[in-house]
C-alpha cells in the first residue's frame, strides 16, 4: 500500500517502503538503540530472499491518510528503556511526518533484547 496526497501540482504517492526506510534510518540514529531486528521467524526468511535490508525491524500501515509504524529493537544495556522508546517515538513521528507531509497515527516501539 501507499500514501497518497493530492495538491494543485498534481498527486503524490510515497510507499510504505520508502516510509519504512526513512522510519529505520532514524531508529539507528536514536541514542541507546543498537540495532533493528526481524518481527518473527517468518519476517526473517522474508528478509532472506529480499534484495534490500533497509526496512528490517520496521513495519509500515497505512490506511488512508494515516500511517501506523511498529518499530522492533535491541537496545544497549544500561540505558532507560522509557526514555530510549519515547525519544524513539518522537523523532520517528517527527521525521516521517516531515518527509510526507501525513499524519503519523502511532509508532509502537517494540524492545526485543538488550545488547551489552
């Protein structure tokens, strides 16, 4: 699925891939996380057999004009795990709402593990 816009220029459709590239670009940027990981065993030989990786540990929804992100991660031990999702939650929220222009319904943020 997509995302699509209209405005005086034309329409815009952005999809849930690139959305989900921009959303895990951000994850590995964030202080404390150490990197995404795959949902389930499944998702893992999905990942297997796709020609990019960029999307790993982020899962994209849109319905509308309204896009619902689920981020999964490992995070660094001894950091605050609140304080690590919440920051986590904004700037995802933040930047994603900027590259398209949509409303970021959620971002659930998803600690799998934590890494020493």
């Amino acid at each position: 699925m997509s995302v699509t816009t209209k405005n005086s220029h034309g329409r815009i459709s952005i999809s849930d891939e690139a959305i989900a590239k921009v959303a895990a670009s951000v994850a590995m940027e964030c202080y404390g996380v150490v990197e995404l990981v795959s949902r389930g065993f499944t998702d893992s030989l999905k990942e297997l057999f796709r020609r990019s990786s960029g999307t790993r540990g982020v899962k994209v929804a849109t319905v509308g004009d309204r896009i619902y992100i689920d981020v999964y991660v490992v995070l660094k031990y001894g950091v605050s795990i609140t304080a690590v999702a919440e920051s986590l939650k904004e700037s995802v929220k933040y930047r994603v709402e900027n590259f398209t222009g949509m409303l970021v319904d959620t971002v659930n943020v998803n600690i799998v593990g934590v890494k020493l």
